[in-house]
C-alpha cells in the first residue's frame, strides 16, 4: 500500500511540473486606432489567422489586443507588427506576459 501510495504522489508530480511547463504563452499587442468593434473584427480575423493562436481578446478602450497562443507555439514582434499593419494599423507596443 505504501508503495502505490508513493507511485501515485510520484505520478502526479510528473504529470503537474509537465503541464506548468506546457503553460501558453500571452502577448499584449497595443495598437493605434483601435477604436470601433468594425476595426477590432479585422484585426481579429487576421491574427486568429496566425499558427498557433488559441484566442484573443480586444480591449478597445486600453488600445491593446491580449493573445494567448498554443503551448509551444510563440509569437514574435516581427509577425506580430506585420499582421497589424496588414489590418490598417500601426503596433505601437509588443509585450510578452506571463
């Protein structure tokens, strides 16, 4: 009994340090001129577009797009500057978050 008492507990912490190492990494994208819900679908669609992306969220009124994408897939300032202007508009700030 004890043995499988220490199996499980090992298990399970294997299992917990794998999954915090699989977290998904989160990007904030602020962008000049996101002020209309018009504005914000075509950025949407251009950057739920992207390898990877798992969901975002627009905050108009902060100015700034929250992207959370796949574990093990990151996105880079450079991808992330060209699918904005693609949209019309200009990456003010690229942010990498925890």
């Amino acid at each position: 009994m004890r043995w499988l008492m220490l199996a499980v507990f090992l298990i399970s912490t294997v299992a917990w340090s794998a999954s915090a190492l699989a977290a998904s990494p989160v990007y904030r994208l602020y962008v000049d001129g996101l002020a209309c819900p018009f504005c914000a679908y075509g950025v949407e669609k251009n950057t739920l577009a992207l390898d990877g992306v798992e969901k975002l969220d627009i905050d108009m009124e902060g100015g700034f797009i929250t992207v959370v994408m796949k574990p093990g897939k990151t996105l880079d300032e450079e991808t992330a500057r060209r699918v904005v202007a693609d949209s019309g508009f200009t990456l003010r700030r690229f942010e990498a978050r925890k």
